[in-house]
C-alpha cells in the first residue's frame, strides 16, 4: 500500500488516520514495530501519530513491549477482547481482497531443466490448482 492510498479495512470502516495506522497495525500483527516504523509507511504528521499511540494504548489496543537502542516498541494487544473482534474484522477484509484478486488472470511460465521436463507442469500434477 502506498502512503496516501487506504487499504479494504479502511475504505470498510472509515478513511480516517486512526484507522489507517490500525490497519498499518492489525497487517503486522505479531511484530513489533516503533512510531517511525509507521511514519515510513503512512503519510502522517509525528505529532498526530503520537496522539493516535496515545488514545490507542489508553485504549488497550497496543501495549509498549520492549525498548531497543532507546527507540520505544509497540505490539498488538492480542488478549483484548476489542482486538480480537477488530483481528476478525481485518481478516474478513483480507478475504475480500482475495476474492478480488482470485478472477486476476495467472502468468503461468515455462520452465524446463536439462532434461527437458517442464517443472511447472510437473508441479501442477502434485500440487492441487
């Protein structure tokens, strides 16, 4: 996603700020990541994205979770009962992003090794389509 474009979570749920550093968020889910790690991402100015950290630990949606080299790290309360319903949610928006993409043609390449065996078709008759 590029910093000025709202990914499906956001244009389900509202195009606001919040949102799109929850989505930046909920997409790492298990990792940890520093304010900066979202200012690389998001175009946000720093102190509107501190508000957002702010609200969004006072909310128990994040939590700090370890500091390196003096540069505070957050990670996704994942034991919160309003982060798991918006974990559900991003994940139902996730399947609609592959719905979408499931009617995009595939390129499907030919690649032979020296014997002359085409591996994708080798592959396609082990790996089910």
């Amino acid at each position: 996603m590029k910093k000025s474009e709202y990914g499906t979570f956001c244009k389900i749920y509202g195009k606001s700020l919040r949102n799109k550093v929850l989505e930046f968020i909920l997409e790492l889910r298990e990792l940890d990541f520093a304010v900066s790690d979202i200012l690389e991402e998001i175009n946000i100015s720093k102190p509107k994205l501190y508000q957002i950290i702010k609200e969004l630990e006072e909310d128990n949606i994040i939590k700090k979770c370890r500091e390196v080299s003096g540069t505070q790290l957050f990670i996704l309360n994942q034991k919160d009962e309003k982060v798991k319903l918006l974990i559900q949610s991003f994940n139902e928006c996730l399947k609609i992003v592959i719905e979408e993409f499931k009617e995009e043609p595939i390129l499907i390449a030919k690649v032979y090794t020296p014997e002359g065996i085409n591996v994708v078709d080798k592959l396609a008759g082990v790996m089910p389509v």
